[in-house]
C-alpha cells in the first residue's frame, strides 16, 4: 500500500491526500507552489489546505503578504484518529441510549421492521437517494452538520437538492444556535435552531415511515430503521422541538 492509499485508507479525499503528500515531501510552499506541484486548480487548494489545517495536519507561517503552508508531522495522523475515534465512541453510546429507551416504551414486531446498515461515503449516498425514492412529502431532520454533508458529498449534494425540488419535496430542519452553517443554497429547507442542550447530537432524519441517523466516524454509519410507529414517534418528537425552536440563529 503507497503512501495516498493509506492516507485514502484513514479518510482522507484524493485532493486532502495529494496536498498533504506535497507538504511531506516537499516543505513548505505556498498555495500556488502547491496548486503547480499537484495539478489541483488553486481554489480547491485552499479548500484542501482548510480541511486538513481542521484535522491539525497543515499550518502556515505568513511571510509578507504570502502564506507558506507546512505539513504537520504523520504522528498528529495518529492524534486526529484517536479524536475520531473517541467521537464516534461517544455517538454510539448516545445512540444506543436512545434506542433502548424507545425500546422500552414500544413493542415492536420483527415483520414490521426493516433495519439496514451501510457504511462509508457510499452508503451515506445511498440514504440520500432512498430520501427522494421513497414516497412522501416532506423530510424532517434533527442535528444537521452540513459541512460533514458537503465534504464527504460535494458534488452530489446541489443534485440531491435538485431532485428534492423536481419531486416536490420539502424539508425542515432543527440545528444547533451558533452552528448554523448554509453551505446549500437551495429552496426545499426551512430551518429553526434549539441550543445544543436541547439536541440530540446524532444527526437524525424521518422520512415516510423511515427514521436514519448518521454517525460521522471512520468510516461514516448509516442506520435506517423502517418502522411506522417509530418514525410517527420521532415525527411528534420533531414537531414538539420545532413548536419551541428558534426561527433566527
């Protein structure tokens, strides 16, 4: 295995891997200095730098009116997946808990249920597609971090919105104040916000008698439980924090 499939192994994107590489073995450059070694278009290159700069694998050192990028050492690799792994820990602990509460207040028969598991950016896509192939009308989502949506699916995710609009499909969505991020542009989604207190941190999606909820760990899991009574359960959850949520952040 070369170096950018190990890097592509741990989670990071062709472009992430293809900068980071150039860092490594070449020092420090400048963004055009990168953008001329790698061949990637030099506002994808800050893009890049931006993301791997979040994952604590990239700083820079400003030098007059230039920045001059250097790669962090492979050890801070290592730092960063054990911060993913203990956020993913924390996730499935979060939604095991819940889980078992509904559990407890509902009896649910096997031939009633369809639970499905997909893993990885793939199986994330998958759910999306399965939003806009099932029927209904509207979806309603808990805990959204679109900036996870948009750097594991940047090119898919303008034509899921697309396709949501030729369907007729609306969303509204309840998120974190202060954690607001809009990085669609689309006329399908209304948002209100709720402090972080008040939110279960797994991002949770009911559509038709599904409810999904994603977990952003390495890989990304995708659980998609098809359960009438407990997506009308999670729907009245939704429309009781909705009643109460902020409409501006």
């Amino acid at each position: 295995m070369d170096e950018k499939e190990l890097l592509a192994k741990i989670g990071l994107s062709e472009n992430e891997c293809e900068v980071y590489l150039a860092l490594l073995k070449l020092g420090p450059l400048s963004a055009y200095e990168i953008a001329q070694k790698t061949g990637i278009y030099r506002p994808h290159v800050y893009d890049k730098i931006e993301t791997l700069a979040k994952k604590g694998l990239v700083s820079y050192v400003q030098k007059g009116k230039k920045k001059i990028f250097s790669a962090a050492p492979p050890s801070k690799i290592m730092d960063y997946l054990k911060e993913q792994e203990k956020d993913v820990q924390e996730d499935i602990k979060l939604l095991a808990d819940n889980l078992q509460h509904l559990s407890s207040l509902y009896s649910v028969s096997k031939e009633d249920t369809n639970v499905q598991v997909l893993i990885g950016v793939e199986g994330l896509k998958l759910r999306l597609k399965d939003t806009y192939e099932t029927p209904h009308k509207e979806n309603l989502i808990f805990g959204l971090n679109e900036e996870k949506y948009n750097k594991a699916l940047p090119v898919f995710m303008p034509q899921y919105f697309k396709i949501l609009k030729e369907k007729g499909i609306r969303e509204r969505v309840i998120t974190y104040k202060k954690k607001g991020v809009f990085m669609f542009d689309n006329e399908v989604t209304t948002y209100r916000f709720l402090d972080t207190k008040d939110m279960n941190p797994v991002n949770t999606i009911i559509y038709g008698n599904k409810v999904a909820f994603i977990i952003w760990g390495m890989p990304i899991t995708t659980i998609i439980i098809e359960n009438k009574q407990l997506a009308h359960t999670y729907s009245e959850h939704f429309e009781y924090l909705w009643k109460i949520a902020d409409r501006k952040n």
